[in-house]
C-alpha cells in the first residue's frame, strides 16, 4: 500500500469554503482510477493553518498504482478545474505505511 500526503494553501478568499472543497476533492479523487480510499483534513490549529488549509490523503493498492493516477486524465482534471483555481500552493510526498 503506498499513501499520497498533498497539503494546499488556498488563496486567502478561498479558505472560508475550504470545507465545500474537501468534500468535492473526496469525491472527484474516488473517481479516478487505483484510488482506493481518500480522507481529506482543515488546520485543526492556528499553527497548522498558518502553513496549510487542506490534507489529502490518497491510498493506493501500490506504487505502479500510484503513478498511474498522476498523469491519468481524470487527476489532471481534477487538477485543472478543482485545485489549481484556488490553491496557492501545495505539497505532496508518498510514504508505505507501516503496520
């Protein structure tokens, strides 16, 4: 199993709708093929959220899984018509849970 952890900086007008977004992002990632599970989070504190107002995490079955959903045409929408409009940065890293 490998997990994609995608932290976004919303454009300042867009943080008060940041919990409309972590809804349409749960449901536009569930549609993209090899992504089995999504859990989206907001800033739980004025520290995090200094830094970030949205975590994806994006599990999938494996590695080659994961790299097919970067470039497949359903995330890059996702990207062009969800995220890109409002975020003003992100970041993103993959980790192998351990059990």
């Amino acid at each position: 199993m490998v997990e994609r952890h995608v932290y976004l900086k919303l454009h300042e007008q867009h943080v008060p709708a940041r919990e409309a977004l972590a809804r349409t992002c749960r449901q536009r990632l569930l549609q993209v093929p090899g992504v089995q599970a999504v859990a989206v989070g907001v800033a739980a504190d004025a520290q995090s959220a200094r830094s970030w107002d949205l975590c994806l995490q994006i599990r999938f079955a494996d590695l080659e899984a994961m790299e097919a959903y970067v470039p497949h045409p359903a995330h890059q929408a996702f990207l062009a018509e969800v995220l890109e409009p409002v975020t003003a940065f992100k970041k993103a890293w993959s980790f192998t849970p351990l059990s």
